[in-house]
C-alpha cells in the first residue's frame, strides 16, 4: 500500500514550548485513519501543520511524495487534500448552498472570473447539488448559515471540505458537541463520502473510532505511542495507561 | 553648525510634542486595541481650550485645567461611545473614532468659527532665554520641552515604579490576562482613554500658540502622529518616543537644509528646462517634499515591516 | 416563474427615473443635483466593492476618483490645444477607468498585503501622499486653485455638444447604469462570490483553495477602476478639478454615504449617495451646521444601526417573505417610535441652531429664520419652547423604542421559527 501522506520527524515548537515532538507517521493511501489521545496531546495542531496553517518547526511532511509543509493552506488545498475545523469555520451570512458551492468553485476552475455568472456554471451546480445530497441538507439550501443548528453547522463544515473533491480528506474533531443519533448519521454520512478516498478523522467519540477506523494512531505529549489496527490498539497497555481506563465500547 | 542645532533643538520639540500625543495613542491602542482616529481632536480641544481659558483666567490655569477638561471628555466618550461600539468589532471601533474626529472639528467650527483663533505666547515667557552662536532660543520653546520631558519622566516613573504603573504595562501587552487576575478593566480603560486624551490635551496647550490654533490643525497633525507609532512600533512606548523624534527632527532639518533632489533626477535624465511636471520633479527639494515624507515612510514601513521598529505586536 | 420578471422590474424602474427624473423636476438646480447624485452612485458602489463586499475599509479612495478626473481634465484640455489627439467625450469616462484601474493594480499589490486596520492605515498614508503631492507638483495639479476645462470640444454627432447641463446629464445617466449593472453583474460571478467569502472568513477561503490576496487585490483594482469612471464625469461634468477630489475629505463623504446606506446591501451604497447628495444640497443652504448633522447620523449608523439604512429595511426581508401578515403588527409602534423621534429631532435641532446663531458674535442680526419661522433669539420664549419640545421628543423616545423593540422580537422570532422548520 502506497502512503498518500508522510510525515517524517516532525517537530513544532511555540515559542519555547514543543507542542508535536518528532512524530512518524504514514497514511495509505484509500485507509481510514483515526488520531486519537487525551486533550492537549496537540492532535489540531497537528491538523493544523499538515493543511498549512502552521508552519513546522522541523521535518517534513509531503503528499504523494511532495513536500507540502510550509507550504500555503491554499497551495495545500489545490493539491488534493481538505480539511474540516473542529470549532466550525463556515460563512455565517451566506446560504447553506453557498457556503458548499465556494468550496467548489476554485477546483473547477473558476478561479478568479469576474466575467460570467456563476449560477450559470453547470459544472458547479451539479456537484454543490450532491453534496448537499450527501449531507443531507437539501431542504435547508437557502438558510443563512449562522442561523443553523449546531448538528447541521458540523455537517456543513463537512460538506465545505469536500467542495473541493479531495482525494485526502482530514476531519478535526467532526461529531464533536453531537447527540448519538446526530453521531450516528452523521458517521454513516462520513462513511459514505470517503468511499474512495483516503480520511483522516480526530475523535473523543470512541465508538465513532472503532466503528469507523482501519488504523488507528495514538498522540500523547506530541509523540506518536501507537500505531496499528483498533483491536491491538484496544489492548495496548501504553495506550490504556495514557487514557487512565477512558477508552469506552 | 549653529543651523543644525537649531534644527536639532527646534525638531526635538516638535518630536516631543509628537511625543506626547503619541504616547497618548500608544497607551489606547495597546491597552485596548482601539487606533484612535479622534486622538488628534483631542489635541485640538486642548489648544481651543486653553485659548479660551487663558483669555478669560490666565495661561497657567488653563495649563492646569485644560488638559483635565479633554482628558474628562475623553472618558466620557469612551464610556458613552465607544464602549457600546466595541462588541462589532475593530473596524466599527475605527469608524467611530473616526466619526468622532469629523463630529469635535464641525464642534469647534461651530463654537468657535472656522478662523484661527490668536492664541498667544503668554507674556511671561515671551522673551529670549539665551542666544547661541548667533540664533536665538525662545523662552516659550525651552519651556515647552521642559514640560514635556517632565511629563515624559513622569510617565516613565509612573510605569515602572507605581502599581497602577504595573498593571498597565501588563495590560499593554497581554490585556486579557489582566483582566483575568481580576483587575477591573472596564475601569482601566476608562481611564487609560481619559489620560491619553488628557494628554493629547497638554500638548494642544502648550503647542497651540506656537503651531497655530484652527480647526484644520487636527487633520493635519492626525496623519502624523499615525505615522510616527506605525513607524516607532504599535505597543512601544520607547518606540514611539524614538519615532517622534526621529520624525520631528527630519522636518526641520529637511527644511532647513533645502536639499535639493536635481542631481538625482538629472541621472534619470529629467532636468528643469523640460517644462510641466517635469520641472517639478526636477525642482524638487527636501524642503517641499517634506510634507510628503513621513507618509512616504509611513506606507514603506507598513509595506515591509508593520509591527515597526521596536513593535511588539502587528497592527 | 416570477422570478425572472422580478429580476428586470428593478432595471426598468432605474431606467425610468434615470430618464425621467429631469422631466419631473426641470430647474437648473434639480439637474444640478441629478447629475451629481448619478456621479456618487457609481463613486460609492465602487467603494462599497471594497468595504461591503471585500471587507476592506480605505480611508484613501478617492486618490483613484480624483487622479482620474485630473487626468480627464487634462485630457480635454489637451483636445483643445490639438496636443492630445480627439477622443469622444462620452467615451473619456473609459479612459477614466483605466487611470483608476492601473493605480489601483499599482498601489493595491503593495495594500493588499495586509488586512484590516493596516490596510486602512495604508490607505490613509497614501490618501495624504497624494494631497500632499498635490501641492508640490504644480504644473500637474495646480496646487489649491485646481485646473479648469472646457467641454465643448471636438465633432458635433447629431448636434451633441455636451455643453448643456442636460445633455452631460443623460450622459451621466447612461454612464450611470452601464457602471451600476455592471457592478451587480460582478456580484454574481464566481470573483464577487469569492470576494464575500473572504469578507466574512478568510482563513476558510483559503482553505478551500483561494489566494485571499489575489482576491482582494482584485477587488481593489476593480474597485479603483469604477472610481476612476466616476472621477472622469465628475471632471466632464464640472469642467474642473481641484485638490479636494484625491484629498481625505472625499475619502470621508463617500465612507459616510456608503456607511449609512448600508454596507451589507447593494442598494445602500445608492440609497446613501442619493440621500446625502441631496441633503447636502438642499440643507447646506438653510444650515451652516449641515455637516455636524450628518456627522451625527454617522455616529448613530454606527453605534445602534451598523447595517445601515438598507440594512433596516431589509431586516424586514425574511418577514416579507415568511410571514408577511406580521408586517402589520410594526406598523403602529414604528410609527409612534419615529413621530418621537421627529419631535426630538425638532426641539434638539431647534436648540442647537439657536445656540449656533447666538455663539456667532458677528454683526448678526438676532432675527433668524428657523424651520420657516422668523425667531428671536434675544428673547427667552424660543430657547424655552424648544427645550420642551426636545424634552418632550426624548420623554416620548424612552418610551416608545423599548416599546418598539418588544415588538420586534416577537415578530422576528415568529419568522424564525417559520422559517428553520
């Protein structure tokens, strides 16, 4: 199995303290990859340096075999990969169909186009169309974002991630805040978008890990403890140490 | 020589005055991330004050009350009008501010008509208190940069050997965390606005008779004193002491020293007898760009190093 | 479907007033107004493409309305004395544009770099640079007395001139909703749909692919492009040019004019230039306290209305369309809210005139005319019969807007709940 993405000895620093402290990491390419680990174990910040928003320290993280950190969150975009916020990060003032349609816009090709209309653009309608589908918010296509339920935001979050048909899909945190029917749609719907594509998923939510995940990688103290199926993982004594006995069915 | 110290003297006081509105400035925009764009009205209210009370009383007691009166209208403005403004954020905080600045000039066109008003150098100090290598040095000049060093010390030992001196130094640099230990903020900033305003207020006092006292003055200072915290560095105190000097003694000798740009155009091939614009250009001396200059380096500076030279933070 | 007649009605109502408004009020004065309210309208939906739909405050904008009407000027000047070649004078507003466009791309790559409150400070900065600049280079600018041109040049198609007010009217008029559509159009297009996405959340935006610089600095270049078209009537138009044009002052009226019509809406920034166009006109006559006034109603917009005036009337866009009954029940407490609001307006205005004519110890009469009534300020009875009036205006106020606001939230959370169902 080929990695999609690598990350090699890779180190972030704030001022003088280390956050993410030389963390190995492979994701293959087409898997369903959980990061999970106690809070403060730097799993956003890890997010945050592989789509761009910070920059590394040191080490190297690359896609597809290209160097991508320190690269710009939009170069990062264009190349394949997408991510979801774990505190939601949508366009409050715009419509539910809006908010999907200018993740599409850009991959494509509209880029910076001032000279035709973008409702005419059926390229563009169709896939903000099936996404919508595929959140399942069809009947609230014209509501202001903001005025949203929290459930729906994280789905919309979603749905702006994959405007831009990754083929690397990163979630921070995206049943988060959610009722257990809300988690359970809302893990059916994560199922069905990253058919084909490779996701890389932070959860609390264990039951949402084990039910989703191939492989499953564990960041305690900004290093990586563990790496491997969910059952090993489930009976790893380091991994059981560092949660002090939180990992539920 | 004697031309340089001249300029030196007279440039650092203007630096000094700079100064104290931009210390002003600086302990708003630290303390509560507000740029003041009314700061300047201030500094005007104080000028227009202090003409008014020095006609009816005499100049010491508008010295003294002047700056008290503006520094109260500051807070009050910060409790009745800006305070209400801040939860839409920083761009309304600024377009306030700026509303401000229109409303107190239209004020005082209004109250005290659009004429400049003939605010004079009192006449105890109207006198030569020395003369060297042949220039004069004004009585009122050596008494505006005692006030201002004075009130500069003042600050400097308020700050670093008070406690309230302590709690704003902390709240200019990490202002929520202040807040946490449970100091009243609301109340700091209150005050903190009153006391930048008070002095932007003393130094309309104590300039106004010497820059002139009209209701232009503070759109043509405003920009400067921007000029001179962006360049010193937003949130820097030292910075913007540096700044105001460095930009008050350019003005001068920039005119004192009537430099004129003609050979550098020349290389470029633009000389005076080209007629229209190029004329101008060739003709162009330290002395005539000087009001262009620190806008000049107000925009380079913004362009490649925002956080200024001795910044703490970015604007 | 009605949506598409309900698309065009708009136009065809712009169409109709922009033809027939000079019909209706005919007076040199009112065609004086007209033209410059047509020049404001394209000034201040340009500049609302950078602070409305870019989220991008400039306090310098007018560099690229004023530098292209200097430009315009000289141009036409340069046709008279055969030293630039003959370009229609209908078209200059292009050549305008362009002026505005190339200072935009310039001085936008160099301000767009950074956001928010450096931006405005950049803008500021280059705003006072080109005032300054106005003074020292003459021969370009002629310093405070301005350059002046004359119109009436070049081939006579079909007998225009463009020497006649009403024929720079209708000129005005078509420039007018050729810039307007055109800016609309952009708003639809995948660029202006970018541009308030990067308003709103810019991080997003780029996380989704978009280079927010580029983005905004096309907007500025756009932005300044439409400016620039203004600046070229305004020159044509008034035959002359002076240093206000680049200077903060401008910078300032079309921020006010933007700022109270309402940022959020596109109509606003129409709304605010026909207001405060014609207010300025018609008020700065009657009042030397003109400007204050409007200073004022900047500071509320900004204090208790910062969507403006567009944004109060299309507050009340989702009961229109959820649930238009409860329109009806505004209706009263509106009413009394803005009769005490007059009342107030009046006592406190009154007041304020009064003190402004007394505090003016010229040799002034102590006569005044205030609200068409001959008053003497000497005596005691005006300043006592306005002060009531003003009292009574608040009393009613306090009362009514609580009033006012109950009403309202209960309507609007009516609406939402029809809404999100």
């Amino acid at each position: 199995m080929s990695a999609i993405l690598a990350l090699n000895n890779v180190r972030k620093n704030f001022g003088a303290t280390e956050i993410i402290v030389g963390v190995d990491l492979e994701i293959h390419n087409g898997e369903r990859h959980a990061i999970i680990g106690p809070n403060g174990a730097g799993k956003s910040t890890l997010f945050n340096l592989i789509s761009g928003r910070y920059p590394v320290t040191s080490g190297t993280i690359t896609l597809r075999g290209e160097d991508i950190h320190n690269h710009t969150p939009f170069e990062i975009n264009r190349r394949g990969l997408g991510r979801s916020f774990q505190v939601t990060n949508i366009f409050p003032n715009m419509s539910v169909f809006e908010n999907i349609r200018i993740g599409v816009l850009w991959d494509l090709g509209c880029k910076y186009a001032f000279w035709r209309f973008v409702a005419r653009d059926k390229a563009v309608q169709e896939r903000t169309e099936s996404i919508l589908e595929k959140i399942g918010m069809s009947a609230r296509r014209d509501v202001p974002a903001g005025l949203l339920s929290y459930a729906d935001q994280r789905a919309l979050e979603i749905g702006i991630t994959l405007g831009s048909d990754p083929d690397l899909i990163i979630l921070d945190e995206p049943t988060a805040g959610m009722s257990h029917s809300e988690t359970d749609q809302a893990v059916s719907m994560i199922k069905e978008v990253s058919q084909d594509k490779t996701l890389v998923v932070v959860e609390h939510d264990m039951g949402v890990v084990f039910g989703l995940a191939d492989r499953i990688s564990v960041l305690v103290y900004g290093q990586i403890i563990a790496t491997d199926v969910p059952d090993k993982i489930r009976s790893n004594k380091a991994v059981q140490e560092a949660y002090l006995g939180a990992v539920e069915e | 020589m004697e031309i340089f110290l001249f300029s030196l003297f007279n440039g650092l006081l203007y630096g000094m005055m700079l100064f104290l509105l931009a210390s002003g400035l600086t302990l708003i925009f630290s303390m509560m991330g507000v740029l003041n764009f009314a700061h300047a009205s201030f500094f005007m209210l104080g000028a227009y004050f202090a003409y008014t009370i020095s006609t009816l009383v005499g100049f010491i007691p508008a010295l003294i009350v002047a700056p008290i009166l503006v520094g109260v209208i500051g807070a009050l403005v910060e409790k009745y009008g800006l305070r209400p403004v801040h939860k839409f954020g920083h761009v309304a905080e600024l377009l306030f501010t700026f509303g401000l600045a229109f409303l107190i000039e239209e004020v005082v066109q209004l109250i005290w008509g659009r004429v400049a008003m003939d605010y004079q150098i009192p006449a105890f100090l109207k006198f030569t208190a020395f003369s060297w290598q042949g220039l004069d040095y004004q009585a009122y000049r050596v008494f505006m940069l005692l006030v201002s060093v004075g009130i500069f010390v003042a600050l400097y030992w308020v700050l670093t050997r008070t406690r309230v001196g302590l709690i704003i130094q902390a709240a200019l640099s990490h202002s929520a965390m202040t807040g946490a230990l449970g100091h009243n903020v609301e109340r700091v900033f209150m005050v903190t606005f009153g006391f930048g305003c008070a002095l932007a207020g003393v130094a309309g006092v104590i300039g106004g008779n010497v820059l002139g006292t009209e209701p232009a003055m503070a759109l043509q200072l405003g920009p400067i004193v921007f000029v001179v915290i962006v360049i010193g560095g937003l949130g820097s105190l030292g910075g913007a002491l540096v700044a105001s000097i460095f930009i008050g003694v350019l003005d001068f000798m920039a005119n004192s020293y009537d430099l004129s740009f003609a050979p550098f155009f020349s290389l470029l091939g633009i000389s005076a007898d080209m007629g229209g614009t190029w004329t101008d250009l060739a003709s162009l001396s330290s002395a005539n760009i000087a009001p262009v200059l620190p806008y000049l380096l107000l925009v380079l500076m913004l362009i490649f190093r925002p956080r200024g030279l001795f910044g703490t933070r970015d604007v | 479907m009605m949506g598409n007649a309900q698309k065009v009605v708009p136009w065809l109502v712009l169409a109709l007033l922009l033809v027939f408004l000079p019909v209706w009020f005919n007076s040199s004065f009112a065609l004086t107004i007209l033209s410059r309210i047509g020049i404001m309208i394209i000034f201040a939906i340009a500049y609302n493409m950078l602070l409305g739909q870019g989220g991008m405050l400039s306090f310098g904008h007018a560099v690229y309305f004023g530098m292209s009407g200097y430009f315009t000027v000289h141009f036409i000047g340069g046709m008279q004395d055969a030293a630039t070649p003959y370009f229609p004078i209908s078209l200059l507003p292009i050549l305008g544009g362009l002026i505005g466009l190339i200072l935009g791309i310039l001085i936008g790559y160099v301000s767009t770099r950074r956001a928010g409150t450096t931006f405005a400070m950049i803008s500021l900065g280059f705003g006072e640079m080109f005032t300054a600049l106005t003074l020292v280079l003459v021969a370009f600018f002629n310093g405070e007395e301005g350059i002046q041109a004359d119109r009436w040049v070049g081939p006579e198609p079909l007998g225009i001139t463009f020497g006649p007010d009403i024929q720079v009217y209708y000129l005005i008029a078509i420039w007018t909703f050729i810039a307007v559509a055109a800016m609309f159009i952009l708003t639809k297009t995948p660029f202006g749909r970018v541009s308030n996405a990067v308003r709103d959340n810019p991080e997003r935006a780029e996380f989704v692919g978009y280079n927010t610089q580029r983005v905004r600095w096309l907007a500025f270049a756009l932005s300044s492009f439409f400016a620039g078209l203004a600046g070229a009537l305004y020159a044509v138009n008034y035959e002359h040019i002076g240093f206000e044009t680049v200077s903060a002052a401008t910078s300032g009226l079309v921020l006010f004019m933007v700022y109270i019509g309402g940022v959020r809406n596109f109509l606003g920034p129409i709304i605010g230039a026909v207001l405060i166009t014609v207010l300025d006109s018609v008020l700065s006559d009657f009042s030397e306290a003109w400007f204050l006034y409007l200073g004022v109603i900047f500071i509320i917009t900004v204090m208790f209305a910062p969507e403006g005036l567009a944004g109060l009337i299309f507050m009340h866009e989702p009961i229109w369309k959820a649930k238009p009954a409860l329109l009806r029940a505004l209706f009263v407490p509106y009413l009394m809210a803005l009769g005490a609001t007059l009342v107030a307006c009046v006592g406190l205005i009154g007041l304020f005139e009064l003190f402004y004519h007394v505090s003016q110890d010229l040799v002034v009469p102590d006569e005044m005319n205030l609200f068409g009534i001959v008053t003497d300020t000497a005596s005691v009875l005006p300043w006592i019969v306005y002060a009531v009036i003003a009292g009574v205006g608040l009393f009613l106020c306090r009362e009514a807007y609580p009033r006012t606001k109950m009403v309202w939230d209960d309507v609007i959370s009516e609406t939402r709940a029809a809404l999100v169902q």
